[in-house]
C-alpha cells in the first residue's frame, strides 16, 4: 500500500514539472529578462503585459528591444512585439507535449487507483 502512495505520488509530481516547463515568464524589468532560450523558427505564443489578446509569432529573432518574427508558417506578416510589453511566452509544441503528458499520467493514476481498490 506505501508503494502505490509513493508512485502516485511521483506521478503527481512529474506532471507539474513537465507542464511548469511550457511557459515562461517575464519581469517588467527589460534588463533582468533572457531572451535567449527562444528559437528562431518555433511558435510562441506571446501573452501581452496590457492585457490585449494574445499573439501567435513564428519567432525569428530580436532586434534591440523588440522581438521580431511572423504571423504565422503560412502568413508572412511581420509581428513586432516590443520586449517591454511581454509578460510571458508559451512554447505551443512544449504545451502540446505537456496536455499529452498530463492526460497519460492522469490515465496511469486511475488505473493504479482502480487496481488497488480492487485488490483489496
């Protein structure tokens, strides 16, 4: 019975580490932000400091204060987001990866609780 409180446990615990990884965010302080884990070619999903609706951006590169990239892989309008009004950046395939995780670790906890009730 401990073993199964521990696993379930673990499990718990390695979800909300993978789905923490998915976002980062960003301080209103310009100088203390690092920019460079984004990659130029991925999708970002940009959520803005003064509260406008969120920007998809094929993230390309940063130029001064300003992140630059496009619309989209199919829309070459060109996207400039000043680093100032970025609160946070969302990795739209490290969020995919994460809903995935969350749901199989959901699935593993249920069926761990399914067996042991059953065991008893």
């Amino acid at each position: 019975m401990k073993a199964s409180v521990l696993l379930k446990s673990s499990l718990l615990t390695s979800l909300f580490v993978i789905t923490s990884c998915a976002t980062t965010k960003y301080s209103e302080d310009i100088s203390k932000n690092n920019y460079s884990n984004l990659e130029a070619g991925k999708i970002y999903k940009v959520t803005m400091r003064d509260g406008s609706p969120k920007q998809k951006i094929l993230f390309r590169n940063v130029v001064g204060d300003n992140l630059v990239g496009t619309a989209g892989k199919k829309d070459s309008t060109e996207v400039i987001i000043p680093k100032s009004n970025v609160a946070a950046v969302k990795d739209s395939r490290k969020a995919r990866i994460a809903t995935g995780a969350t749901i199989i670790g959901a699935a593993g906890v249920a069926a761990i609780v399914l067996s042991s009730s059953r065991a008893d």
